[in-house]
C-alpha cells in the first residue's frame, strides 16, 4: 500500500511590515484588525509623564519593571528644570531609577528618540513603545515604535509584554531622486499633505524608499507619520543603509508581495520643492515660494524631527558668511549631546554662532511651548519641529511654520520667510 497523499499546507496570505513584526514577537500570525499580544524591547519614558509612570507602578500595579534593562527614562522636555514643580519631578524620576535600575539619561544628553538611536536601543523587528507621541520615529530602522499613555506604558515595564491591535496598513512608494535643496523634511510634509491630518489613523505608513536616505533622514519620515495619525511608520530597509550601521536585517521583516493595503500613493521626488507647513495644520502644506515674504521673528532649528547633525549641517552651509537679521532670532538646539559634540568638533557650531545663532541644551527646547524660546502673542516662528497646532509654542496667538533646516536658516538670515537661492540672489 502507498503512503496517503500529504494534506496541502494552508495557504498564508501575505503580511505588510507591521503583521509581520507583531506576529514574530507575538509568535502567531496575525493580520490586519486582529489583537496581537507581543514582548516588549524596549520602554521610554519621558521627564513630563514620569511622575504619572512612577504612580502607576508603584501605587496601581505595585510593581518594579520586569526587566529594568528594556526600561529608559529620558529628561529631555523640560531640561534643564523650569519651575520647581519640574525639579521636583525629574528629582523623582532619577531617584526612581536608582532604586529600580532602569536606565537614566539626564540633563543635556538629549531627545529621547535620537538618545535610544545612538544608544542602540532600538533596532529592526523590535516593539518599541514610548511615552511620546513620536514614537514612531524608530521605524527607521525597522522596530515597530509607537507612542502611548503612562497606563499602557506602565503595564508593559511590568509584564515585558502588550496587547496591540494589529494596525491596517497605507503604502507609500518613492520614485526618482530628490533636486538639490530639497530634502526629507519635505518629502515628509508632502506625504502629509497627500495623506491628511488623519488620512492614516491608527495604521501604519509603510515606506518603501529603496535605499534612499540616510538613518537620519529616515528618522525625519517616520518622525512625522504621527502627523498623519498613524500608530506606526515603517521605513522599508534597503540597500546597505541599516547594515552600514550596524544593524542585523532579519529577512523576515520585510512585507511580502501581494500584501493588503488600504491605500497605496507615489511620491516622485524629482517633482518636489521645498515644502512649509503653515498654522496651524502640518497637512497645511504649501511650496516654501508661496509663502515667501513672510516676516518672522524666530527660527528654532532642532527637535527630534530635525535636530541632527546634517540637519545642522545643512543650516551652517547656508548661514556661512552670513548674520542673522537683527529682528529675528535664531535658536538652534543639537537633539543630543553627540550631535553637540560632533558639532563642535567639525566647526559647525562656530559657523553657526558667528551668524548669531543662540545655542541651546540638547533636547526638545522650545518645541512643545514650556521653556527656551516661548512665543509672545501675534509672533510668528519658522520651526524644523514636527507640529505647529495654535498654542504649540506659546501663546495662542503666535503661529508656526514648519520647514526644512536650510529653509528656516534662510528665513534667519532674510527676517522673512526666504529659499536658500534667495539668499544667493541677495548677495
């Protein structure tokens, strides 16, 4: 007698990046709308929810974190402290990591974001859930990062692990190469603009750019894909650009052919010029040309989204030779104390002073409105940031632009809304 035929392997449909993430840290296959429960890599808390992190843990759950490693506090909202409130809190926060072990960075050694980059604390395949909002940016190297609350981020410092909804999936493909001046903080507005404010909530943005972009740049897009209402975004790893860094790519990360999307958009890069986001929506988004002429009476160049060293870069190629127009002020943080110090020791930051830049401590400065260059009614400040919702910055009645950081130098340098070629043109 024969051996019976084998029964037929169940066919399994094709996954997006984000099913295949969940389902390999959850160890079951899930898909689009189902509940993935999934070990957690690493958790960040930031100095303005620490307080209620700690309450959580301690007086909710009455527990200590499961593994003290996976757990980080970053002081980088308010830093250094503003009022005494403040002081208070991030005294707690740093005596509450002594006692349990977890992971401190302090004062000046930056955002959050660019701090777990540098420090390896979050890589491709990982979940990464953060206190912030812009949590997504760790979908530059592939880790599903994603931001929630101090109860969520509470019970996953406890457990090791988190129930996620397995989030639908928007496609965004990259075609042709960008034109000299125009760079990720516009492609990512422009994406924003095609998108809308909300075009993505709860999803995840998928994006499939090859092996364009540096890690930073892919920073900057993921950054912002909570500008679209995403729970994560996902730079697809191509070419040698993650393992340049030295990031292991598993293969099973990247989305299979065939996988479901609800919405796929192509961006050609050759067709884009420089973009700014005007109030107080970030899918406001217009060409930086239409908005020219604009008087401005700050520019703060930094944040998580564009406070790296390129991006500092990119604004000292522009200011050199160059002073700040004596009604507008230039702010400019480093996200981190590496970016600083790297900063330093190429000349950036003396280009940048020279032109009249005021430097800040590394982190999030003025970004959220609490310190280091709050807005007077009626101002208005050209940002590299990420938001610019009224009162983000101050008082309700400034209004913020968002651009690129050789935009936002050139507006420095003009008093007014200006292109690096007007700059050229002046001269």
């Amino acid at each position: 007698m024969t051996d019976p035929t084998p029964a037929p392997t169940p066919h399994t449909p094709p996954q997006t990046m984000a099913e295949k993430i969940l389902s390999h840290r959850g160890h079951h296959t899930v898909y689009a709308g189902q509940l993935a429960v999934v070990e957690v890599d690493q958790v960040m808390v930031v100095d303005s929810i620490a307080q209620s992190f700690i309450e959580r843990m301690t007086r909710d759950l009455a527990a200590v974190p499961k593994f003290p490693e996976r757990v980080s506090i970053v002081i980088d909202h308010v830093a250094p402290a503003s009022t005494v409130s403040v002081a208070q809190a991030q005294k707690e926060a740093r005596e509450y990591a002594q006692q349990t072990g977890v992971r401190l960075f302090d004062v000046g050694r930056g955002i959050c974001h660019q701090v777990l980059m540098e420090e390896g604390l979050a890589r491709p395949g990982w979940i990464v859930l953060g206190s912030d909002s812009h949590s997504t940016t760790y979908g530059a190297v592939a880790a599903f990062g994603t931001g929630m609350g101090a109860t969520d981020i509470a019970l996953a410092a406890a457990s090791g692990k988190i129930w996620l909804r397995v989030p639908e999936s928007v496609r965004v493909t990259f075609t042709g190469d960008l034109q000299t001046g125009v760079s990720a903080k516009d492609v990512a507005l422009e994406m924003i603009r095609r998108l809308g404010a909300d075009g993505a909530t709860y999803m995840s943005i998928e994006m499939h750019a090859g092996d364009r972009f540096t890690r930073g740049e892919r920073m900057t897009l993921a950054n912002l894909c909570v500008e679209a209402g995403a729970k994560v975004g996902l730079v697809v790893p191509g070419g040698e650009i993650l393992t340049d860094y030295g990031y292991d790519v598993p293969e099973w990360i990247y989305p299979d052919d065939g996988a479901s999307y609800v919405q796929q958009i192509e961006i050609d890069l050759s067709t884009l010029r420089p973009r700014m986001s005007a109030p107080s929506e970030v899918d406001n988004v217009h060409d930086v040309a239409d908005l020219r002429g604009i008087k401005v009476d700050q520019v703060f160049i930094g944040t998580c989204t564009n406070g790296r060293l390129d991006d500092l870069h990119a604004a000292a190629d522009v200011l050199r030779g160059h002073r700040v127009d004596p009604t507008t002020r230039l702010l400019v943080i480093p996200a981190s104390s590496q970016v600083m110090e790297d900063a330093m020791a190429d000349g950036t930051l003396l280009t940048l002073i020279q032109a009249g830049a005021v430097l800040g401590t590394p982190g999030c400065g003025p970004c959220m409105g609490r310190h280091q260059g709050v807005l007077a009614p009626g101002e208005v400040c050209v940002s590299t940031s990420n938001r610019n919702f009224i009162g983000r910055m101050g008082d309700k009645d400034a209004k913020v632009y968002l651009a690129s950081p050789a935009v936002a130098a050139a507006t420095a340098i003009m008093g007014r809304v200006a292109l690096p070629e007007d700059i050229l043109n002046a001269g």
